[in-house]
C-alpha cells in the first residue's frame, strides 16, 4: 500500500499572514426559487459589500470571481458598475475552495501593486433554475463522461449518495452514528434560527425532529444535506494598513493554507476515502498565524453534507481523526456556551447554498461583533473551504 | 444539459471504457492493468498513475470483491430510477486490488444483510430504465453467500 504523505500535499504558500484585510463583506437575498438571475444577485451582493466598506466602485481596481457558474464575469462587473479604468481580473475567486484561498491570490496582486481594492463574488440562481431542470449542482457532475459511464448507470449518482457512501464508511472505521451527525444539523438550524438572513430562521429541528426524519439516502436524511437556494456574497479586500483608515474594525488574512488529493477527481477513487485535503491544508495556515487550534473563537466550514463539517473538523486538527462523532456531540458546535462555535449562520445546511462565500461574510461579521448569534469576544476566526480533491483554510484574526 | 438519449444507460462506444461494457456484454468483468508495474489503472487513463507506463491491457478479473460501503436509494435523485427504488448502490473493492474500487449495484439481498467489508461477486444483468430504449448488460454484485 502507498504511504498516506503520498495521497496529497499541500501548495507551497509564502507567508502573506497580517497583509490582506478583509474590509467589507454583503450578501445578496437569500431565498427559495426566487426568479432572479445569478448576475443581479451578484450585483446586490457587491453593492452591499461595497456599502459596508464605505467604499465605491470606482475605488475598486480588482475583481475575483469563478467561471463555474459565474453570476458575473468582469466584462459583466463592468457593465453594471460603470468601470472603466483598468482591472487586475483573477478567476480564481468564488466560492467553495476559493473564498479560502482568494485572499492568498489578492495578496500577490496587491504586493505587486497589480491592485489595491479587490472585490470577490460568488452567486447562484440554483434553485430558480432547477425548476427548469438547467444549471444547478448535480449538472457539472452529470457532465463528467467517467461518471455517465462507470457511475450514472449503478444509480451511484448525485452528491447526496456519494457522501452517504462516505458517511457509512466512516461510521464503519470510526464508529460515527446518525445521531452525531445529526447533532451537527441541528446546531445549524439553531442558528440559523437565530439569524435573519437564513432560508431557515422559522424551521426549528430538534435531535428528535432529525432522528425521525425518513432517510433519502441511507445512512442520509434531508436534514443531513445542504438547501438549494438563490443567493451570493461578496467581500471587499485591501492592505491592512489601507483597512485601518475604513470605517470597520481591521479584520485580518492571519494564515491560508491551500491543500490537495493526489488521487483524482472522483469521490469513488479517493484513496482517503473518509478524510479531506484540510488535513494538508490546515498546518499550513496555522503555522502562517502562528497560531494554534486551541486560539480558534469561531469555525466555519463549507457543508454541503454533515459528514464533510465532521471530516474537515477532525482533519483540520480540532480532534483527532475520528473522534468527530464525540467532539461535536450535544452543544459542542453552539454558538453560546460551545467548544468550538460552528457555522453560527447555519452553513449551507439551513442559511443558504451559496458555496460558502457566505461562510466567509459570517466570519468577518463575528469577529467584528456584529454576527446575530454573536459568539463573545470572537477574536479569530476560520473558514474552511472544499471541493473534493481540494480543500483550503482560511485563517481570520481582528487587530485592535 | 444536453444529454444522450440512452441516459442513463452508459455510451457503451465511448473510447476509455468501450473494453469494459463490450466486456460485460460477454458476462466478464475486465479492467485494464499495466504491463510494467501490474496495477489497475482505475478510471481508465491514457497512463498508469502508479509508474506511468503507457502499456495498460484489459484482464479479466474474477468477480470476487469486498462491499467498501453501500446507500439505500429511496428519493428518485434522476427520475429514470424512480421505479428502481429503493435501490443499493455503492462501491466494492475487487480482491486482485482493493485500491480499485468500481462503483456498482448490490443485488439479490436486502439491505438488512449488508456489512462493510463482506465478500460479494459479481452477477452480469442487463440495465434497463423506464422510458429508455434499449439495454446494456452490467456488471452488479451480491453477497457472496447468496448463491
């Protein structure tokens, strides 16, 4: 067998820790199909990032965004902002694994004077556009011809049953149950509950609502997967020194770390079949902060199921692999009075499906104080970010 | 998205697995191997990830594989499976190499019987979907002790 150093590694970083700050952050509606377009989403979402940085569009000379189901793409951004100056463009922003690592990308951009105020974006209009069964997040994967032709037809096919496949393996090595992770749903309906924005601030779900929900995907229940909904984020980033003349408390890019599968695309071939690239990823960005597990006031991870926030709990350090199950049991994810205060907006889960940019506004808002299930005196903060074969930590820290 | 109008039946011409589904049609289960360092290349690549060599031949394998983890499918994720279900789907991992694992379907049992890591064999059965033309013969996978 191979050795597991040889399963994936992680992206040599420089240490960029204390030169980024993230200045302002907005979010778009987050709502059901809602009949709006993912470019008028990201437009919102722009504009109110902007507006919290008390910032204009001229003054932005920078703008991140992913071609994978681009809202806005930069000829886009300047249309609706009226930008005709020149325009440092990476399509290596977004979401997922970027909203993580976008802020390593912006500090190259902004050493080498390429920009000064850069923007990133990510929207989705997935839940409008399901019901005209286009778009959405099943399509890219329908899309891989490996996967239409050694997947598909077994009925091995969409997300929720690959990582039901997962769970049940790692209820099988580890001895993870139902209930653990569905202490982890439950945690983020109760914040979500607590958190206007959320698509699901009026659903409560109790341990015993969870438990007895029909499975869809057994070992998965409903509950287990993420929401689909209309939605996006944005944030605003420039130098630290910059940040300290803007309205907002300084909340800073402290450590990132970028984290990689050496095994392939495909869920079905991960050699580490119950683990993510986080585990790379993760002593990279601490190291860079010079900070350690045990500083971390607020996590955030992207969710699109409970066994990925439990996977990238253990391989980013929290615990040891495998003992997840019994970390995040009872209150130990709550916002007030937890071990480790855990998607405090309610994650893709029960906030929003917007691929985790909105995981990233969450985290700047706790640090800041201005979180609705505000975590006291959070002072550091992280958002952890996925894709499958790759994964990402973003380290956040207020300096006051 | 523009798909096949057999979907989702696999495009059995499709060139990095056309040696597999023309295998399957002959009831064996095949995949390819390199020459230079005898690990499966799996999924099909143009080289071994292994050792890079280029010399990858399709062997037959024997059937036998070990259940890695399995799903009960109840929601009809593609509605061409929603008379199937509930069905079992998962992944094996085949004796000559557990590093390979083929995604399939686990059939002739109930999922009551099912255990991580039991001895399963592959059945050849012909794939059909309702409202879709035609079939392709597959290779699934039962327990071993349901003969």
């Amino acid at each position: 067998m191979r050795e597991r150093s040889e399963l994936g590694f992680a992206t040599p970083y420089e240490n960029v820790s204390g030169e980024v700050a993230i200045v302002g952050v907005g979010e778009a509606d987050h709502t059901r199909a809602s009949g709006r377009t993912s470019r008028e989403i990201a437009v919102q979402a722009i504009r109110r990032a902007l507006d919290d940085a008390g910032l204009e569009a001229k003054d932005v000379d920078g703008f991140m965004y992913t071609p994978y189901g681009a809202g806005l793409d930069a000829q886009a951004f300047r249309e609706e902002f009226s930008i005709e100056h020149d325009l440092w463009v990476s399509t290596q922003g977004g979401g997922m694994v970027w909203a993580a690592s976008g802020p390593y990308e912006a500090a190259q951009a902004l050493r080498a004077g390429k920009a000064r105020t850069i923007v990133n974006v990510f929207s989705v209009a997935w839940a409008t556009q399901r019901g005209q069964m286009v778009g959405g997040p099943g399509e890219s994967h329908a899309e891989d011809l490996f996967k239409q032709n050694l997947e598909i037809p077994f009925g091995w096919f969409p997300q929720p049953v690959y990582f039901a496949t997962i769970a049940r393996r790692h209820m099988h090595e580890y001895g993870t149950t139902e209930a653990q992770l569905g202490a982890i749903a439950v945690a983020c309906r109760r914040h979500a509950n607590a958190t206007p924005a959320a698509v699901m601030r009026e659903k409560k779900l109790s341990l015993e609502d969870y438990l007895a929900s029909p499975k869809i995907a057994d070992p998965f229940r409903k509950e287990d997967c993420c929401l689909i909904s209309d939605g996006g984020g944005a944030y605003v980033m420039t130098t630290v020194e910059r940040a300290r003349d803007l309205a907002k408390p300084v909340v800073e890019v402290a450590g990132v770390g970028l984290g990689s599968s050496d095994t392939g695309v495909h869920w079905a071939q991960q050699a580490d079949f119950t683990a993510t690239p986080q585990k790379y990823a993760a002593p990279v960005a601490f190291e860079m902060a010079g900070l350690d597990r045990s500083d971390v006031d607020v996590l955030a991870c992207y969710d699109p199921f409970t066994i990925v926030s439990l996977m990238q709990i253990e391989d980013m350090g929290f615990c040891p692999k495998g003992e997840g199950g019994r970390f995040v049991e009872g209150s130990a994810l709550h916002f007030d009075g937890g071990v480790l205060p855990y998607n405090t907006h309610g994650g893709m889960l029960s906030h929003a499906y917007v691929l985790g940019i909105a995981h990233v506004v969450e985290v700047v808002r706790q640090l800041r104080g201005e979180a609705a299930a505000q975590v006291p005196d959070a002072r550091v903060g992280i958002y952890g970010g996925y894709t499958g074969p790759q994964a990402a930590t973003l380290i956040l820290a207020r300096k006051d | 998205m523009e798909t096949r109008a057999e979907f989702p039946l696999p495009d059995v011409a499709w060139e990095p697995t056309r040696e597999f589904w023309s295998a399957a049609a002959r009831d064996e289960l095949r995949l390819p191997r390199c020459a230079s360092c005898a690990a499966f290349a799996w999924y099909p690549g143009e080289r071994c990830r292994s050792c890079g060599g280029a010399q990858l031949a399709w062997e037959r394998l024997s059937g036998r594989a070990t259940l890695f983890s399995w799903v009960v499918v109840r929601h009809p994720f593609l509605p061409q499976f929603r008379e199937n279900l509930p069905l079992v789907t998962g992944l094996v991992a085949v004796d000559e190499d557990p590093r390979v694992r083929l995604p399939t379907r686990i059939v002739e049992c109930t999922p009551e019987e099912l255990a991580i890591d039991m001895p399963v064999e592959v059945v050849f059965r012909d794939l059909t979907f309702p409202g879709v033309a035609g079939h392709v013969r597959a290779p699934l996978f039962r327990p071993l002790a349901a003969r």
